[in-house]
C-alpha cells in the first residue's frame, strides 16, 4: 500500500464532461493511487459520434461504481481523502452536471472542501504527473476535441491563451475526415493507425495561415480540401486511397501544430514545450514533436497516451495546485459548457 501522511493532500478527482466516466486518486498532485476510467465509446461507435442524452444517462449509471474501484484501487477510503476535485466545464452540460452533483454530495457527506476544476487545466496538468521535474512557466499545445489552444502556462493554474483555433478543433477536423472516407468513429486513433501504411507526401494538403495572428489555427480549410479530393475521385470515378488521404491530412496537421508551437516557444522567450489533450496521443505528432524540440534546444514534455485522452487523474493533479493556491467550490459550483480557462 502506498504510504501517505497528514501532510500529505490526497485527491479524489472526478471528470464526466463527455464520453469517459472517470475517476481518481492522486497524492500531492503527481502520484496517482489509482486511475479508473469507464469509457462509453463502444455505445456511441452507431451513431458516428458522441450522443449527449445518452452519455449523460451512462454516466449515472456508473459514476458510483467507478469511484468506489478508485478508492479501493488506491486502497483508501473517503475518510482519507483531503479534498474532492471535479470538471465543472467546459463539456456537455448534462454529462458534467453528473460528475458536479456527485462531488458535491460527497463533499457534503463527508464534510471535506470541493474543488471546481477547468478541464483543459486537468489536460495541461497530465504533464506533471509523470514529469517531477516540469515546473511552470512553459508553453503547452492543448488539442483535443474541443480545443486547440496555444497556452503559456505562468504559473499552477495561471494560463495565458496566445492562440487558439477560428473554426474546428484538431481532434473534431480528424473526427470528420475519418468519418469521411468512412473510417468511423472515433477518428483520430484510426487516421493514426491507418496512415503508418500512407505516404504522408501523397496529396499536397494546404497548410492555413491566419492572418492577423501567428499562433492561431484553422482546420475547417484542410478539412474542405479533403473532402474535394474525395468527391473529384468520385466524378472521375477513380479510387482513392484511405491510407494516403489519412497520412496526408495528418501530416497536414501536424506541420501546422508544430511550426506555430515551436515558434511561439522561441518567440515568448522558454525553452520547455508542453503537449495535451486527445491529439497530444497521436504517435506521428508526439514523434515530430521530440525531434523538432530536440533541433532546437526545447525540453519536450508530454504525458502518456493514456493520460492525453479524457481522465480523471489529470483533474486530480490540477485540483491538488487549486487546492494548496486555497480555491475552494461552494454548494452552487455549476456545470459550465463554455467556461472560460482563466475563469475556475
Ligand atoms: O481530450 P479528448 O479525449 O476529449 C476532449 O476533451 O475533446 O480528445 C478527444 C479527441 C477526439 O477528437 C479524438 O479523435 C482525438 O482526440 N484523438 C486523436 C487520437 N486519439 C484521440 N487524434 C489523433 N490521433 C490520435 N491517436
Ligand atoms: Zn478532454
């Protein structure tokens, strides 16, 4: 059994803002007892993407079992717990009003402080827990399927967005090409797969620039390129290929992420870059990223793919700072679809 003491700040952490139910337990923020994560994708796999009514209703049905096995993985019990940490936005409104009213409740049942948390903060946050030696500031590339941030991190819990994307977000531009040339859901991990057998150099892709600011992104262009592509093989009733249109929209993407990164880690001054979110799992972006850091003098940073996707043990690490900073949620902590990063 994992040691602890009074010193000690042991976190139960809950995250339900969209498809995955999950929960953990992480001591003083880095080390995780347990990381229980109950993910719905087989459920929403038939309709092609996440359906809210349904993954707010799964969440309910499961929520108690997955936080009972995370205190019993960590081999603790909620008298042992310092603080309770939970996503309050941004989300699915329904989804994250589970995981709200189920912190508050035990909150108020065993009488220990709440702790409302962002869950692109828990995101960023995943890098601690297998990093000990990453301390802020740094800039964190935040893309998942909501999100495509480029985040200075100042300080625990202090983030400055620099730039962000004006249409669709990373994840949500894999999403729709997989479902386009009929990879289904969920898109990232299966253009991931599929392009190892690709040439990514095979469809020169446009890579867009945004006018008025250096750092943000745009994928809604690319996204419409692919599917002209794929409609210009339909007229011309040639046949495509999967495993080249996946490798190079990825490529795409990546070489957009990377350059705007990179510079605006030089440019801001650091020399420690950051990946996050369900994108940050993507095996050719995490390669690229570690050779291009590594030209250039950064320290690279990212967590395992496992703590990139949705869980709960990153909000449990990014609760831990809110905590010892002495941010505390009242009994009107609400689920917040649109919050803002800099508003918890
Ligand atoms: O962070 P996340 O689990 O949930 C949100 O907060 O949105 O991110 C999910 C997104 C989805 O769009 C999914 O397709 C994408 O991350 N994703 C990937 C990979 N794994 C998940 N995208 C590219 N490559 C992957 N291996
Ligand atoms: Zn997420």
């Amino acid at each position: 059994m994992e040691q602890y003491g009074e010193k000690d700040v042991i976190i139960l952490a809950i995250e339900t803002s969209c498809d995955e139910t999950a929960a953990s337990v992480v001591k003083n923020g880095r080390k995780v007892l347990s990381n229980v994560i109950y993910t719905q994708i087989a459920l929403h796999t038939r309709f092609g993407g996440v359906v809210p009514e349904i993954a707010s209703r799964k969440h309910i049905e499961k929520i108690n079992q997955v936080i009972r096995e995370a205190l019993d993985q960590a081999e603790v019990t909620l008298q042992d717990i310092t603080a309770v940490a939970v996503t309050c936005g941004p989300g699915l409104v329904g989804a994250l009003l589970v995981g709200v009213s189920e912190a508050k409740a035990i909150s108020f049942a065993a009488g220990i402080p709440l702790v409302g948390v962002h869950h692109i903060s828990g995101h960023i946050s995943a890098n601690y827990i297998e990093h000990e030696d990453l301390e802020p500031p740094f800039v964190c590339l935040v893309a998942s399927g909501g999100h495509s941030h480029l985040v200075v991190v100042r300080d625990y819990g202090q983030y400055e967005i620099i730039g962000r994307t004006r249409d669709d977000a990373a994840g949500e531009a894999f999403d729709k090409v997989a479902r386009a040339i009929g990879l289904g859901y969920p898109g990232g991990p299966k253009i991931d797969r599929i392009s190892k057998e690709g040439n990514p150099e095979a469809i020169p892709f446009p890579r867009a620039k945004v006018a008025d600011n250096e750092y943000d992104f745009s994928f809604s262009g690319l996204k419409s390129a692919v599917l002209n592509y794929l409609n210009s093989c339909q007229m011309k009733g040639e046949r495509y290929s999967q495993a080249d249109v996946a490798a190079s929209f990825q490529k795409a993407v990546i070489d957009v992420l990377v350059e705007h990164s990179l510079h605006a880690v030089k440019a801001y001054g650091y020399d420690k870059f950051a990946i996050a979110g369900g994108v940050a799992s993507n095996s050719s972006l995490r390669e690229t990223f570690q050779r291009e850091c590594a030209a250039r003098e950064i320290a690279f940073y990212s967590p395992s793919p496992l703590l990139c996707t949705d869980n709960a043990a990153m909000i449990g690490s990014a609760g831990y700072y809110e905590y010892v900073r002495g941010v505390r949620s009242g009994y009107d902590l609400n689920a917040v679809p649109n919050l803002k990063l800099d508003a918890v």
